[in-house]
C-alpha cells in the first residue's frame, strides 16, 4: 500500500524524529526557567529553531512565534484581531471561500458576532482573482486572508499579488501558509504579508507544532491580541510551556527543507508525470481538477467518471491512501465545498479524490499500487 495523503499529514522525516528523541533524552528543562542550566539548554534548543523557521522565510527572529500548529495561528490571527476593530470600528474581513476550516469556522463565528465577512468565490481552475479580492476593499476593512496553496486541489492562489497591492494599504494581509511552507521557498521569501500560518506536520515535521508568523513592518506591538491568557511564552502571543522537542522537531524541518527544497520539487515533479503518464496511458475516462499550470507539484484532484469517489477509496484502500474532500470533513462524506465552490458539477465532484504525495514517496511503489487503483477504475468504468 502506498500513502499518498500527504496533504494531510505528511510522515514525519526520521532525520527529524532521531533529533527530537536526542532532545527528548536530555533532560528537558522549562525554557523559561531561568533559574538552572536545563532551563538555558532548553532555550537555546528553542531559539535555534526559531532561527531555522526565520532562515527558511528570510525574516527575523522575532517575528517568529510558536504555536500548536495553523489551525491555532488562524485563530490567533482572526480572534486577535478583535481588540483592533475596538481601537479602529473596522469590521470587515475578506477571505475566500476555499480556505481551511481553520479560516472558514472562525469567521463563521465572527459573523456572529457582528463582524462582516466577504468570501470571494474561485474561478473554475481553484484559483482566486485578486480583482476579485480588491474590489471588495472598504474603509472599514481590517483584514484580508487569503491561503498560498489549496489543500484539496493544490492550486496556487495569488499572493503575490494581492501582498504587492495592499502593502501601502491599511489592510493586515495574513496567508495560510499551511500547504506552501518549505516547499515554494523562494516565493515565500518575496511575498508581502503581515502575517502567515504554517503546520510542521506538513513538511516532515512533527504533529501538533507550528508557528504564527507576525511581520513588525508596519507595527512594533504585534497585531493580535492573545486568545488564551497565562504565561508570558511567546511573548504572551500563545502562553504555555513551550514544547521544546516538538519545536526543535519544527527547526529540524526547516534547517532540512532550506538545503534540499529544490530538489524535493523536482522529486514530486517526477511522481507527478509519472501519475499523469499512468492516467493518460490507463485507457480510463478522467478528469484533472484545476489547472496543472497553477499547481504544486506534489496534488492531483482527479475526477474518474462515474466512478462513487467514496466506492472507490473503499474498494482500493489496500492499495492507495488517498482522500476525497479534506481530512478534516472525511469522517462522513459531504460533497467537497471546494470543488463545489469552483462550480464543478455534482457528478464530477462525487467522482473526485486527491492524491498527494512528497519527496519520499517511493515512486516504484505509485506505479505498481496507482497502477492497481487504475485497474480498478477501468474495470468500473
Ligand atoms: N490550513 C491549511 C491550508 C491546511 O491544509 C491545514 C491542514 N489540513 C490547516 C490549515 C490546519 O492545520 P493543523 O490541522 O495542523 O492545525
């Protein structure tokens, strides 16, 4: 069986489990206890991490702040904002309809209470027109978020360009990260934001660690305010004690994706035209969702017509891990508001799953296991 979920989760990198068991059998110490040496170790292990995730985005140090992963910075970001729109009366926030739950729960509940809410729709190919996103902007809008990379069709949203606009604007503009960090480095390292979400699980890190990005350009205090109270960790950002290993995990995932980025694209790449190879030479009726030239390297949303997407992931689990909709909406099948979203009819959404996939993949076990699900879905068809 091949795991080709890594939208998801991807596994973690043993190069970054061998140093978090190194840290894990130190003896941790409180990172902020200033009071003994175990303390200090802790910290330092600390903040060479911080230095990792600053390295791999070209920003400073302190902008950095660690959180349980982007589900919690979304939140940080979107329920912090609420003391500015005390200070300002702005209420308004644009964002689209393709973001993550993280993004689309919590707005939802700032909705109720009173905020107003603009969700810009994609366009058929999963992409979202910044006109779009301008032509929304009022006086009273304090925050545009829009996510680098989609989850479920891997489609390349226009940051840049919305980041270049609104950059003279008095308009926060945060990026949901999540599925574009360690991998489009370098455009990550041009774009213009004040604040960004990223999981490590995403990247060969471990689970439940990721950090908030907040920009000081235009402010010296941080934009949000804290959405939890205790400790003064993180500068009061996300209080708690710091999980010193799990970020440690997070710095080694950095460190790992700064010098081998490219490559890993190009590993991705390979397993891409060999998916697509695969499909045109199966002799199946499909459908690629999106546009490959708007694309990461490492999703495919597939449409195989007529084919149940819930059948089909039963029926050939043996072979592939793959999704239909995003994980997080998979525990009953709902049709992808995604894909519902860029106007895809019914049928083709219901006959839609997402493969993704990352440099460890095994290319040799794609063909053989891929080859298997295309079998399947000839014989369906
Ligand atoms: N945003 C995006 C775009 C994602 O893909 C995910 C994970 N599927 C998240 C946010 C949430 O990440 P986590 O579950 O690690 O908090």
């Amino acid at each position: 069986s091949v795991y080709l979920d890594y939208n998801a989760s991807a596994p973690i990198d043993s190069r970054v489990l061998d140093y978090m068991v190194e840290i894990y059998k130190g003896t941790l110490g409180n990172a902020d206890s200033r009071t003994h040496d175990f303390g200090e170790t802790s910290r330092q292990v600390v903040e060479k991490a911080r230095n990792e995730v600053a390295n791999l985005l070209s920003i400073k140090k302190d902008e950095v702040f660690f959180t349980s992963g982007a589900t919690e910075s979304n939140n940080i970001v979107l329920l912090g904002l609420k003391e500015y729109t005390e200070l300002t009366g702005k209420k308004h926030i644009i964002t689209s309809s393709i973001e993550h739950k993280a993004i689309l729960e919590t707005t939802k509940h700032l909705q109720q209470l009173g905020f107003k809410v603009d969700y810009v729709a994609p366009e058929r190919d999963g992409r979202v027109l910044p006109e779009k996103v301008f032509n929304l902007l009022r006086k009273d809008t304090l925050l545009v978020s829009i996510m680098h990379v989609n989850n479920e069709t891997g489609a390349i949203q226009p940051v840049q360009e919305i980041g270049n606009y609104l950059f003279d604007k008095d308009v926060f503009f945060h990026v949901d990260a999540t599925q574009s960090f360690g991998k489009l480095v370098d455009e990550l390292r041009v774009l213009k934001y004040d604040m960004l979400s990223m999981s490590a699980h995403k990247l060969g890190g471990p689970q439940g660690i990721g950090a908030l990005i907040l920009k000081k350009k235009r402010y010296k205090l941080p934009p949000v305010k804290n959405i939890m109270y205790g400790g003064p960790q993180e500068h009061g950002v996300r209080p708690g004690t710091t999980p010193v290993a799990l970020v440690a995990g997070l710095g080694k995932a950095c460190e790992l994706a700064v010098s081998e980025y490219k490559e890993n694209a190009e590993k991705c790449c390979a397993i891409r035209n060999c998916l697509l190879q695969m499909l045109k030479e199966s002799g199946t009726s499909y459908q690629i969702n999106g546009n490959l030239q708007y694309c990461v390297p490492n999703t495919l949303n597939i449409c195989f017509d007529g084919i149940s997407s819930e059948a089909l992931m039963l029926a050939t689990k043996q072979y592939c891990s793959i999704s239909n909709g995003s994980a997080c909406n998979s525990h009953s099948y709902s049709p992808s508001y995604v894909l519902t979203a860029m106007g895809l009819p019914e049928e083709q959404i219901e006959s839609s799953i997402r493969v993704s996939w990352g440099a460890l993949t095994d290319i040799q076990l794609v063909q053989i296991e891929f080859g298997r699900l295309l079998e399947y879905v000839k014989g369906m068809q």
